[in-house]
C-alpha cells in the first residue's frame, strides 16, 4: 500500500466524518450562498466552507480527509463559525483536532466550601487548579478578565493550553516568555509525583505536539517552586494590568486557590471596567 493511501488515523478519520455531516446539513442559503444549479448535494461543497472560513481549499479538503495537518484556534473556530457549531460541538471538534486537553478538568470533583470562598474573593479574579494547571472553577472576577482571551468561549479549561494554543496569548501576556517558563517548570515539579498517570502522560504529549515552543521548554526540565509573580496583561478593552499573581494551597484537596490582586490604584481601577454589565450594574446598586 503507498503512503497516499494509507487509511486515516481513527481520530482524524472521526474528525473528517464529523466535519462532512455538518457540512451536509447547511444549505448554500442557509449562509447567504446562492443555491446554484444542478447541485449533486443539498449540503455545502467543501470551497464553499472554504471561502467561507477563510482557509485555502485544499487545506480544508486535507482536514477532511484525515490528513496530519496543524489547525490553530483561530482557524478551528472559524471552521466553527462557517458550520455553525453548538459549544457542544465545537469542544468535540476541538478534541478530535488534537487542540484541547484529552481529560478536561471535572468541576464536580470542588467541595461546595470552596466555591464558596472563590465567590468572597470577588472582586480579586480567583480560580482553582491542580497541579496540572486545569481550572476546576473560577468566580466571576476571573471570568471578566480573561473573557476577551479567546475570540470565542473557551474549550481548553487549562491555563497551559490557553497560554501555548491561543494564537493571541503572546500579545495579551507582556512578559511572554518569562512566565510561560515559570508555568512550566512549576508543571514539571508537580509531573514528578505523576510520572507515568495516563491522563498527564497523554495531555502533556498533546500539547507538546501542538506547541514547539512549549516542547522545547519541557524538554529543558527546568522546575520552579511556588512564588508570588507579578504577572502583566494587556487587555484589549481596558489597557495594561498589573496584577500580583499568588497561589493558596488546598492541601486536603491537592488543589492551589490563584489569585489575582491589583498591583496599583489604576490597574484596580482598569480592572473594574472589566466586569460585565450585569456586575457593574449589581455593585452600583
């Protein structure tokens, strides 16, 4: 058999069957496309979603057909867009792309008690993780500030993939390349006590398939101890924050409480205007 023929790998091939059966079931009106004549399909051709996700032809027709081909966030979510996915859908096609975590975080696993001390925290932007950076719940602080970190809702759930996979963490995270080092090697001291888990082994190589720049600093097995970090933002609605980043552990629960405290009178101030207008609203009152 040559190597053009070879069969797609089951994921892959999961991925082009999911992406053909949602094409079929728009209409060329159904996205302002005129219906044309002697249509063989009542579904989008292939150049159709093409053109409309704006992604080159034979790039798409590749992904359709299985092929070992890197999609971005931002292309993926176009795709999304153009075939108008549900969150449901959108998160799995994520995951067949190999763009999101293998095991999301499980949020059941919090004890009510501390959802009740991220609610407290309010309005620090607080959230609660594991040693592997997924976030098992968040306040409403947090989700306001990192709203705007992805153009559409977020599917990864953990900090280390929306640093390495969004294609715009660069721009919005100032010092960049010092903190990201810091994440992981603060993931590589706590990957000691998980050497061999299943679900750290595959997501870990997951992400370093997706992003070189985190394999090259997983390879360097640098580790870090817990410390409190000034972490810099540029928001794209409110402008630079600065923010004391700082850990809280949860030892009963094996989880870390994040933290994020205004550095300065004008980022507290900036950050307020982060808010929703339900919570502006709701403190005015």
């Amino acid at each position: 058999m040559t190597a053009t023929a070879m069969p797609a790998p089951p994921r892959r091939a999961a991925l082009g069957h999911f992406l053909k059966a949602h094409r079929a079931r728009l209409s060329p009106q159904d996205v302002g496309l005129p219906a044309g004549a002697r249509r063989r399909t009542s579904g989008l051709r292939r150049e159709e979603v093409a053109l409309l996700a704006g992604v080159g032809v034979t790039w798409y027709t590749w992904l359709e057909q299985g092929r070992p081909i890197n999609a971005s966030d931002q292309v993926l979510d176009a795709v999304a867009r153009t075939l108008r996915l549900n969150p449901a859908e959108r998160a799995h096609l994520y995951q067949l792309a190999d763009a999101a975590p293998r095991y999301p975080p499980v949020a059941g696993t919090v004890p009510e008690s501390l959802h009740e001390m991220l609610r407290s925290l309010d309005p620090l932007p607080a959230s609660l993780i594991n040693g592997r950076y997924d976030v098992l719940a968040r306040n409403r602080a947090q989700e306001d500030l990192f709203r705007a970190w992805h153009p559409l809702p977020c599917v990864h759930g953990n900090v280390l993939w929306c640093c390495f996979a969004e294609p715009g963490g660069r721009e919005k995270l100032v010092d960049y390349e010092a903190e990201v080092r810091h994440l992981v090697a603060r993931l590589r001291a706590e990957y000691a006590a998980h050497i061999g888990d299943p679900e750290w082994e595959e997501d870990i190589r997951r992400l370093a398939e997706r992003s070189p720049d985190f394999a090259e600093l997983w390879a360097r097995h640098e580790v870090a101890a817990p410390a409190e970090r000034v972490r810099r933002f540029r928001h794209p609605q409110v402008g630079l924050l600065t923010l004391v980043y700082t850990e809280l552990a949860v030892p009963a629960e094996g989880l870390r409480m994040a933290v994020y405290t205004p550095r300065d009178a004008e980022t507290r101030h900036r950050l307020s205007l982060t808010r929703s207008r339900e919570q502006r609203l709701a403190r005015v009152g």
